[in-house]
C-alpha cells in the first residue's frame, strides 16, 4: 500500500528560512555571506531572537530562489505584507496572457492541448482535448474531472486504456513527490494522496521502456483505436504573478502518422 504522505507547516519566519536554507543545502555561513550578515545575525534571526527586515527577507528569498507563492509566505511570517499578486486567470489583469495562452491551444488543434495550475486543475483546454477525452471516456468521465492526473489516475479514467501503464504511474507519481518536496505545496500532497488512497504499486515487474525513442510515449488503446503521444509543456518565464507563474501549458504532438491521421478525420 502507498503510504500516506503531509507536510509540517513552518509557520515562524526563523523555522521557515532554516527549513528552506537546509532544503537547498546551503550552509548558515553561506547564506549570511550571501545576503551581507553575519552569521550570528542570521543564527538569531533562525532562533527567533531577531526580527529581520522586509529588505533582509526579499534578500534571502531572492538568495534561496523561492517561488513568488514562497516569497509572499515568508514575508507573511515576518509580519509584512505580500509583494506579488494571485490574480484569477480570467481577470482583466491577465487578460494578455489568457490571450496569449488561448492562442497556442488553438493554433496547436486538431491535436489536444491542455493548461493547468500547480494543483494540475484544468483551466484551459481545446477542442482536440475534448476530442481525445470523448472517444475514450466518454462526455460524462469528462465533466466528472476536471484535474489532469485525476482523469489519468481515475478507476474510470484514462489509466484504463493506457499502455505500459505501470511505468506510466510510477513516473507520475515520481515526478509529483518532487514536486511536493519542491515547492512544500499542502494542494499537491492533498492530490498525491487522492489519486494513491489504495493503490499498491506494481514493482513486481520492471516496467518496458522504448529506448528507440528519445522520448516516453504515452500509448491510449481502446479496441482497434490506438494514440500514441509525446508531450511539452511550457512556461512563462517572466511572471511576476503566482497564478502566471504556476501556469503550465501541456501540448499533445501525435507520435506516428495513425495517430495524426486520427485527427484529421
């Protein structure tokens, strides 16, 4: 069984910094050398005998290479008021980047293309997506998640039709623990423990990797249809918002020509 997995919240600004510090593996020396303290200075600060400043906080945020999510937390724990924003992706402040986001999916149809946030929830889709959803699923499994590992990781979802699906899930789930261990986030633990609640992994059998490809392929089969994959997923590299910075664009290419042809139909 597949242990349940939590996160300790570090709520004080001086376990909070320890934690990050010792998590990037950067000595106490190191840091205060690095944001221009002493390391006593920054002992004390650990240890809550000091209260550092909004300026010294942004330095070691910036130091530690936080998240803006984490950067707004830290200077929430010092007592500050948070520096970014989390504006909703349908907001008149994002509406150039719903724009910009709106038209890689629709330019990259027939084929399907996906955004989600951290939290894997679908925000955006297209008419390709849909497509592939409805011919394997069916409408109504669709409407039911609306969470891009749910619809994988689901007794009624895609894992059902998913070829070489053990090494599939182990992937997926590897590459979600470390995430959590990334970004300490309590949404990805809540996911990771939904989509594992009674799960036993199977490591019984090696799972079979194409190493003719120079990518994993992620193969649907249902009766004589099959639709092989590989997919890229895109950042914004500039965000000075958390939602923006959260945002990922996840691009469905067709593998063969079968597959492609599909979609032309």
């Amino acid at each position: 069984m597949i242990p349940q997995i939590s996160i300790k919240k570090n709520q004080d600004i001086g376990n909070l910094i320890q934690f990050w510090r010792k998590l990037n593996r950067i000595s106490q020396l190191d840091l205060a050398l690095n944001i221009g303290i002493s390391s006593k200075h920054l002992s004390f600060i650990e240890t809550g005998k000091s209260k550092p400043s909004r300026d010294l906080i942004i330095r070691i945020s910036n130091t530690l290479k936080l998240s803006l999510r984490h950067r707004n937390a830290f200077l929430r724990a010092a007592g500050y008021s948070a520096e970014f924003s989390e504006e909703p992706l349908n907001s008149s402040k994002l509406a150039t980047v719903h724009q910009a986001i709106q038209s890689i999916l629709t330019k990259h149809e027939p084929f399907p293309g996906i955004v989600v946030d951290q939290k894997y929830d679908i925000l955006l889709k297209n008419n390709g997506f849909e497509e592939m959803i409805n011919n394997f699923l069916g409408p109504n499994t669709r409407v039911k998640y609306n969470n891009s590992l749910k619809i994988l990781f689901a007794k009624d979802g895609l894992r059902n039709y998913t070829q070489n699906w053990n090494f599939i899930e182990q992937f997926l789930l590897s590459r979600l623990m470390n995430e959590i261990i990334e970004t300490q986030s309590n949404d990805l633990v809540k996911l990771y423990n939904e989509i594992t609640q009674g799960k036993n992994l199977s490591t019984s059998v090696p799972p079979q990797i194409d190493t003719s490809l120079p990518y994993i392929n992620l193969s649907f089969k249902k009766e004589n249809t099959i639709a092989n994959f590989f997919t890229m997923i895109t950042t914004l590299g500039t965000a000075l918002d958390l939602t923006v910075q959260e945002l990922r664009v996840e691009l469905f290419y067709p593998s063969d020509e079968v597959t492609k042809k599909l979609f032309y139909k």
